[in-house]
C-alpha cells in the first residue's frame, strides 16, 4: 500500500482501506472504503470536521 498519513478512517474509526486512498493538500489520506473517500471529495466544504483531521495529522507529523 501507498504511504498514508492516516490509519484509521475519521469518518467510522475502522482501518484504512488500499482501495479507498486520495490525495489532500499533497499527502495521501485513507478511508475505510470507497463509499467513504467519495462523500469526503464529493462534500469537502460540508465536512469541516474531516478536513481538521487530516490538517491535524499533517501538522503532528511535521508534513
């Protein structure tokens, strides 16, 4: 699987799918499945909590 910055899913908590990867601000995020990266894309703006998270991670891990 592709370097992923996230092992968990912050919609459902459940582990990261290979099958559910994206690209967010130039790192790759991950998602528990395909049903869940595409709410994500598709409500970016919608979604504040999700976007947070991964800002979150991006900053603990220096990216």
């Amino acid at each position: 699987m592709e370097k992923v910055i996230n092992k968990y899913c912050p919609r459902s908590g459940k582990p990261v799918s290979s099958d559910s990867l994206t690209d967010y601000r130039g790192h790759k995020v991950g998602f528990c499945n395909p049903g869940c990266r595409d709410d994500f894309a598709a409500n970016i703006e919608d979604r504040p909590s999700d976007t947070s998270y991964f800002n979150v991670v991006i900053k603990e891990h220096d990216l």
